[in-house]
C-alpha cells in the first residue's frame, strides 16, 4: 500500500493540477491500483469537470485541496473506494451521502429503479422498499413519486442513518424509514410495488471479489446464505401476502443467478408471471414478478 512518506515531495512542493495527478497516477499503478480513482478525487474535490480540470492544469492546487487530496490519495492505495473517502456516490444523476454501513451503489440498480418509473407513470403507489441500505432507491421513487407513500427498511440501524440524512437532504417527507428483518416488523398491508436489492453475493465467490468490496463495504448488505439465495427464498414466499391484486415485485440479482430463480420463483409464486431483464452490458439483474392475468 502507498506509505505517507512516499508523498514527502507534495509536503514541500507546491504542485500544478497536471503534476499533482501524474504523481498520484505513478504511485497507484505502481501498487497496481486504479489511477482513474485519482482523477475522480480531484474533480470531486475542486468542483471541476474534466474540461475544467484540464484547462486548470498548470494552476497551483490550493493547499486545503492538496492535503486531501494527497490523503486521499493514501486511502486509494490501501483499496477504500474513492466513494467512501468523499463521503458520496451518485445515483441516477444525484448525490447521496455513503458510509461503510451501507453499500456504494451501482448502476445495474438505477436501470431497476427506471423501470419502476416507466411502469407506473401517473399511478398512485404504495412502495415498500426492503433493504433500503443508503435509500437511494426509496428515494429516486420517492422524488418520481412526490404524493406516494414510500415505506424503507433495513435491518441495520447504522444504515437506517445514513438513509434518514439522505431523505432529509432531498426532502423525501414521503419516506418512511423503519427497521425490520424483512417482513419481520411489518403488519401486511397492499403494497402496489414491493422493490429489494439484497445481499445475494455467495460466501464462496469472495476470492474472486475486488478487495476494496471486501475490505470496506458491509458483509451484512452483501452476502447470502444459501449460496446467496436465501432472500429470494424468504421474500418470494411471503411477497404475494403484502402486494395488492395487481402488485409487482421487483428484485436485482447476480448476473449467474437467473436459472436458479426460475427455480425458486417457480415453487414459491406459482400464480406470478416473472420477467427476467438485462442490464446495459447484457446481463440478466432484475426481475419483474405479477399476478398471471386470466
């Protein structure tokens, strides 16, 4: 990993944009790192863009930036994701506030959230998101949804925070945040959407995980049991209880999960339709489950 001393030289040089960057790009590919992650940093940090960063280049970086981004720096090499050193990720073109006690979010995640959207333009819902970790699903809905009720749960109070000063900074009065293990402290009432991301990475793929996934995101918000099923299990055979006559369950999966949940969603939702849909890079991630209509 980058050591301090390493970055003696940015302590006494005052150091352009352009040289800032090369260096950090030098040290993170010598520890065989992501160097884009340092750009990233820096245009986070000072408000600019790309083109302004570069029409910036031979600028002084001012000290305030310098220092973070020089630790930031440090913290790249050590495998923390750049998300969680800015305290920030983006979700469907806007800003949350992420901590270790919730995961980053993905993009595989907004393409679900569109498509609850685009399924339910001028309806009136009543959504249930199970697992709501940082709430930036609860939230996009929520902000789509402004006269809908939005029920969040999450069994980790930690997380729970990180949703609730997420909700405040969007306004979303219309999140409701609850601690429960899954259905365990909710009454059933009809649901028109019920949505979940949940853990459903198997303990056995973890060798084969990016480090920064397993030195900094939460366990608890990654990994199933059951070879990562075992929350499809729980929440197919109790969803049809909470969802109304024409409700929808929507769920995100792993890319090699598919035929295992045809399996599942076949035992336990017999009288559902569910569709399987890819993602951008042609992936199968989410699916759709309804009633069969007669």
């Amino acid at each position: 990993m980058i050591k301090l001393k390493n970055w003696s030289k940015f302590k006494v040089e005052k150091l352009s944009y352009s040289n800032a960057l090369k260096r950090a790009f030098l040290m993170l590919k010598q520890e065989d790192k992501f160097p884009e992650d340092a750009e990233y940093l820096m245009e986070e940090l000072t408000g600019f863009n790309y083109t302004q960063l570069q029409l910036h280049r031979n600028d002084e970086v001012p000290g305030h930036i310098m220092r973070r981004f020089r630790d930031g720096v440090v913290r790249l090499g050590m495998d923390e994701p750049v998300q969680y050193i800015l305290g920030n990720a983006y979700f469907m073109g806007k800003s949350f506030t992420v901590s270790p006690d919730v995961l980053i979010p993905r993009q595989e995640t907004e393409e679900m959230v569109q498509k609850i959207i685009d399924d339910h333009v001028d309806k009136n819902l009543n959504i249930w998101d199970i697992g709501t970790g940082s709430g930036v699903i609860a939230i996009s809905l929520a902000l789509a949804f402004p006269d809908d009720d939005i029920l969040a749960t999450d069994i980790s109070k930690d997380a729970l925070k990180v949703a609730r000063l997420n909700a405040d900074n969007y306004q979303a009065n219309n999140v409701f945040l609850e601690q429960s293990d899954l259905f365990e402290n909710v009454v059933p009432e009809p649901f028109d959407v019920i949505v979940s991301n949940p853990p459903y990475i198997s303990h056995q793929e973890q060798p084969v995980m990016d480090q920064s996934v397993i030195k900094y995101e939460p366990d608890l918000a990654l990994y199933g049991e059951e070879n990562g099923l075992k929350f499809y299990q729980d929440i197919s055979q109790n969803a049809e209880e909470y969802l109304t006559e024409d409700g929808i369950l929507y769920m995100e999966f792993g890319y090699h999960q598919k035929s295992a949940l045809e399996e599942i969603f076949a035992k336990n939702m017999p009288g559902f339709k569910v569709e399987f849909h890819k993602d951008m890079s042609g992936n199968y991630r989410y699916l759709k489950a309804e009633k069969e209509r007669v």
